[in-house]
C-alpha cells in the first residue's frame, strides 16, 4: 500500500497517524495547533528521508520495495557526482568502485558535501584493508593523504614535484 505524505492540519485532527501530544521532539503542543501538525509532519519527513538515503527501514504507509529502488538510484547518482568531483577514485579502484562506493553508502548518509563524501569513502576502504591490490592501496592511501590536509594539492606540476621531495625526505 502507497499513499501520500500529506500534513495534517487543524481541522483534520490528525486521524490515525496522529502522535500523542508531545511526543514529537519532546516539545508539547496542544494537539490540533499548527505546531503539532509541524513536529509531525517533519517526524514523518524525517523518517522518510533517513529510509531514502541511510537505509533504515520504510515508514509505516510507505510500499518499502519503492523506496528500496528510489534509495539505490539516489546512492548510483551519489556515487557518479562522487566520481566526478575525484576522479582519481574509479581511475584507482576501477571496475570495483561502484560496488565498493554502493557498499559504502548504503548505510551512510551524506554530510559534508560530495568532496567530504570521497574523503570519508577512501578512509572507509583504508580503514577495511581494501583495495586488495597493495599498489592501488597505495595510490588510495597517497591520494587521500594529498587531499585530507589543510590545504587541497597545487596543479603545478613544480609545487606537486616539491610536494613529493618534502615526503620523501621527511619519510627518511
């Protein structure tokens, strides 16, 4: 069964969806004020963004199938955006970084914006031992190194080559 989420008014009493007085945030409202219907409805929001994208489960009223499909195609478009803010990403991990990133997400919802949300998905794979493959580790490892610190990489290639030099020499 579907049907639409729609905010319950002062006249509409709340029906069968209504929550008890206060029990939304802790605040009490008087139950047919502007303000209850308010906390309700962003409750009942809430709950339907948090199934869309960190993977909790349907709220009632909501065919949890559909939000199953909207919540993969919501993660497949996250992960492309991903790939094009870092494309370094698929380059390192390559045929594995949609089913690792899809891994990653499922769970995970956004929160820092798409650059952020490379960073915490390179630590995330680092943090599991993967890549399997110790070189595309290494590049992993070296990528996000360039990129977590104050300061995001120079494009020249001069700066990047003294970059490089001064972790070498402080390494040994």
């Amino acid at each position: 069964m579907s049907r639409r989420l729609e905010p319950v008014t002062e006249r509409s009493g709340g029906g069968r969806d209504a929550l008890p007085d206060g029990a939304v945030g802790g605040v009490d409202a008087p139950a047919g004020s502007t303000e209850a219907a308010r906390q309700r409805l962003a409750l009942a929001q809430t709950a339907l963004l948090s199934a869309l994208v960190a993977g909790t489960p349907a709220p009632e009223g909501f065919d949890g199938a559909r939000l199953r499909v909207q919540s993969r195609a919501l993660t497949a478009k996250r992960a492309s955006v991903v790939a094009k803010v870092a494309p370094e990403l698929p380059e390192i991990l390559g045929a594995d970084y949609r089913a690792a990133f899809l891994g990653y997400a499922g769970h995970r919802p956004m929160g820092g914006g798409y650059r952020q949300d490379a960073l915490d998905f390179a630590a995330y794979l680092l943090a599991q031992g993967r890549p399997e493959d110790a070189e595309a580790r290494r590049e992993l490892t070296r990528w996000w190194r360039d990129r977590a610190g104050p300061r995001p990489p120079s494009a020249s290639p001069v700066s990047r080559l003294a970059d490089a030099v001064r972790r070498a020499l402080h390494r040994g």
